[in-house]
C-alpha cells in the first residue's frame, strides 16, 4: 500500500514535472538546441551523479528515441547525423525537419529516480523570394507559429553585412525595400526575440543585374581574337532567372561610323541558355551554349569589320537590362610591303582606322633604337623615310592611353641590301668596257701613226723619181 502511494506520488510529480513546456523557435532546415534541465539542481551535476546519469530525448508522444545516452557513456539513436548531444547532454538539431516540430520529451533517471521535461518547437517561415530584378521592390515576410509567444516576440529584419550599402536592419515581421540595390543580394536573417531566446532564419535574396560594362572600348589588332564582355553580376540559378521572367536577349552591333544596328546573337532560353546567330549577322559571331554568368561573345576573330559598338541585352517581363562596349582595332601598314630595297622610301602608318581619332602611338625598333624620326614626343601616327640596313628587324606599335599601353601591334621590316655582286660585275664590266675602248683607241691610233709615216715616205721616193725630170739637173 506504501509502496502504491509512493509510486502514485512520483507519477504525480513525473507529471506535474512534464506540465512545465519549454516554448522554441527554429527554421526548417536551421539548427536548434534544446537544454537539458539539471534536475535536483547543481548537486546531480557533481562527478559522480553524472556517472549515473541515464538521459534519453523522445520526439512527441509516440515515445521515439532520438537519442540517449547512459552511464557507459555511450550514445545512441537512430538519426545521429541530425541529432546530436552537446558536453551536458543537452540535444542539438541540426538541420530542423518539418517532422522535428511539435513536442520534445528529455527524460532522465538517476538509479530510482526520474526527472521528465517537455519542449514545444515552433516554426519560423521566411518567405521564399524568388530573385528580384535591380530597381524592383523586395518584400519580405518573417512569420511565427501562433504559441505563447508568437505576439510578444520581437522580429528583426538584418539585411546582408555588406560594406558599401545603405540598408538598415527593421522591427518588423515585413520588410520592404523599393528600388533594391544591388547590395541587397545576400542572406536576409529574421531575428526573433522571445522569452529571453532567440531564433534566427534565413532566406538567401537574388537581385539580378548585368556586371558593369568595362569603363574604357576594347583595343584589339588584327590577326587576332577579341571577347566582349557581358556576365550577370552574381551567379544566378536557372530557375530563379526563369521565374523573375527572363524572357530572351540579344548582341546587337552599330559599326563605326554608321547608325545602322544590326543583331548578331539571339538568346534562347531554356533549361539550357543558348547564343544562337542571328540569320544574315555580318559579323563572323559563334553560336554557344551559355554557361555559368558568362554572356560574352567570345573568341570573334579580328577584322576591319568588327570596329564598332556592342550591345548585350536582357530582357525581363518587367525590364530590359542592357551594356555596350566598344571594340577598337589597332591596324599597322607598312607600303610597299616588306622586303624593301636598301635606300627605298617606306611608308609605316598605325592607326584605328577611319571615323576614329587614334590617341598617342609609341614605335619601337628593336635594332634602330636612334632612328632620327622618334626622336620627337609623342611620336607621329605616320612615319614616312627612306629604310637604312638598321631598320632591317622587329618593330611594333604601341597604342598609349595615358601612359598606359592599351594594345600593340609586332611587325617585321625586311631590307635588302644590293647584292655585293651586282656592284662588282657593273664595277668590271665596265672596267672591261673602259679598257677595250682605250685599247681601240690606242691602235687606231698607232695605226693613223704608221699610215701617216708610210704615207711621208712614199711622197719622198716619188720626188726622187720626178726629180731627173727637173730640169737643169738631168744628167745622162
Ligand atoms: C519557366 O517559367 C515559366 C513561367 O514563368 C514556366 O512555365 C516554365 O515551365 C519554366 N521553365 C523552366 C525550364 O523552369
Ligand atoms: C567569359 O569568358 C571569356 C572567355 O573564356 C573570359 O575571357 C572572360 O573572363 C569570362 N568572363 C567572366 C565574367 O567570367
Ligand atoms: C608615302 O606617303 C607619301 C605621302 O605621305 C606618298 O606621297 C607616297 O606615295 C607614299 N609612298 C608609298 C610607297 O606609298
């Protein structure tokens, strides 16, 4: 009969014990921890009342064991990778299931005696945002399970820590912020403040934008391959895209010097985004599978043709998002082309092309450092002299913008020299020319000599023969 009453005695304390809920607040998917009361106060917590410790955390009334441990200090339970128990045996979740909310029973024995305590865990929800395009309005909303404390609980919007930005955190369960900046991307966390606890939750919030264009055009030269920048400012998933209304986009091109736009690229959206090339584009532009945040035409080959303004458009339901570039290419001519004559005037010109003022140019002769022509600052855009046997090598042009090299351009001047050879057959040939006219002439000259010698003579017998018919000489 004693015995009966002492048992009714502790099921009624066992009781009165479990009237006691503790009220807790947790995010699905977040991590709670619910402290384990020490019953009997510190005195249980001495080394040895430890030892003899039994604890064991159920789920509701159905009495399932989460986890427990005994005096062997050993743990078990079925889910120990969400359950766990901290140093004093309080029980850690992480992360919270939809199943874990409700009632949480911790029950502990010391040899006879029992100790029992009850949990409520209620939900906080967080809207779940879908991705906001920049300059939309983000509304967010932080509800509580209705429970004791559901009203008095104080709620708190921390926007994401980001230097740089204005937002600030607000008292309420809603939060609003209209023309959304970009530094509202990032974790949103709704603090909640009851009964001396608190829960936080969190939603992660998108704001969509196009990176910012480069500041200065792109120099490129040719024989080369360009890519035009174009990225989302953050990685964006797919889904989220697709939901805020993506509707397609475009690469759209106004050459230099003309007002006529034409599109090169449609973007296809799908599970798998698409460049696809726009039919009768003028512009050598590739189709390619969209990866990544990466919108960039990528790899177009360099030619007179691509000089020009790039714009990359995105189109919303709600907005167009857009960014241009310009595309500049560096273009050296050297007239005649190489290889030039020893003495030859050659004309070398670096230049942006036609419709473009081209900035500073800086030429470079790796073997004529001293050419007279660069001497001046800044150099001339066009040079224009007669190559020496130095200018023979690598030269390159420099596209200077403040300084700073923007683009080059490497190109080879090939002089040839006469050949030695040539020299020396004109040298003899005409040497042998000289010596055989002299030669002509001296025995044309010898010849006229004799003729006129022999001639002399000959005169001289014909006197002596006509001499007898002199008259008054005549001798018989
Ligand atoms: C994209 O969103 C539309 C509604 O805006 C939906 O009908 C479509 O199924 C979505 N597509 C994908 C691939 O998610
Ligand atoms: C996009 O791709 C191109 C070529 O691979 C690369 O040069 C560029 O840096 C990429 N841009 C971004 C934002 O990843
Ligand atoms: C070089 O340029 C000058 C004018 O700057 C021009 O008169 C001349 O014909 C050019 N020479 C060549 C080979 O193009």
């Amino acid at each position: 009969m004693t015995m009966c009453w002492i048992l009714l005695f502790l099921t009624f304390q066992f009781l009165k014990a479990e009237e006691t809920e503790m009220e807790f607040y947790a995010q699905a998917g977040g991590t709670v921890t619910l402290p384990r009361d020490t019953y009997r106060g510190a005195a249980e917590d001495s080394k040895d009342g430890i030892r003899k410790l039994y604890v064991n955390w159920y789920h509701g009334s159905e009495k399932t064991l989460l986890i427990s441990r005994n005096p062997n200090d050993a743990t078990q339970g079925k889910q120990k990778t969400r359950f766990s128990l901290l140093p004093n045996y309080s029980l850690n979740i992480s992360p919270v299931e939809e199943s874990d909310f409700g009632v949480i029973r911790c029950e502990q024995h010391v040899l006879t005696e029992a100790y029992a305590k009850r949990y409520r865990l209620r939900r906080v929800t967080v809207t779940k945002v879908h991705a906001v395009i920049i300059g939309d309005t983000l509304s967010l909303r932080c509800e509580l399970e209705d429970g004791p404390f559901s009203g008095s609980a104080r709620v708190t919007w921390v926007p994401p820590e980001s230097s740089n930005c204005n937002l600030k955190k607000v008292h309420s369960k809603k939060v609003s912020v209209s023309d959304v900046p970009m530094c509202a991307s990032g974790v949103w966390t709704c603090n909640v403040k009851y009964d001396g606890r608190e829960a936080n939750a969190k939603t992660t919030v998108y704001v969509i934008d196009l990176a910012t264009a480069p500041s200065k055009p792109i120099y490129t030269f040719f024989n080369s391959t360009v890519s035009i920048p174009c990225s989302w400012s953050s990685d964006i998933p797919w889904t989220l895209l697709n939901e805020s209304g993506l509707q397609g986009g475009e690469w759209t091109f106004t050459p230099l010097g003309s007002k006529n736009q034409q599109t090169l690229l449609n973007l296809i959206v799908g599970p798998q985004m698409k460049w696809d090339v726009t039919k009768g584009a003028h512009i050598a532009v590739q189709q390619r599978t969209v990866t990544n945040k990466n919108l960039s035409i990528i790899g177009l080959p360099v030619s007179d043709n691509i000089r020009g303004e790039y714009t990359c458009t995105l189109v919303f339901k709600s907005k167009t998002l857009s960014r241009k570039v310009k595309v500049h290419v560096l273009q050296v001519t050297v007239t005649p082309v190489s290889p030039v004559d020893e003495g030859k005037m050659v004309n070398l010109s670096c230049s942006l092309g036609p419709h473009t003022i081209t900035p500073e140019v800086k030429w470079t002769c790796r073997s004529c450092s001293t050419h007279p022509l660069l001497r001046s600052n800044p150099h001339p855009a066009n040079l224009s002299f007669p190559v020496r046997m130095e200018d023979n090598g690598e030269w390159r042009c420099d596209l200077l913008d403040n300084n700073e090299i923007m683009t080059s351009v490497k190109f080879s001047l090939i002089i040839e020299k006469l050949p030695v050879d040539i020299w020396l057959y004109v040298a003899i040939s005409s040497g042998v020319v000289v010596f055989i006219l002299l030669l002509v002439i001296i025995i044309i000259a010898i010849r006229r000599h004799k003729q006129m010698v022999m001639y002399r003579r000959r005169k001289t017998k014909f006197c002596c023969c006509k001499s007898p018919q002199q008259k008054g000489f005549y001798k018989t």
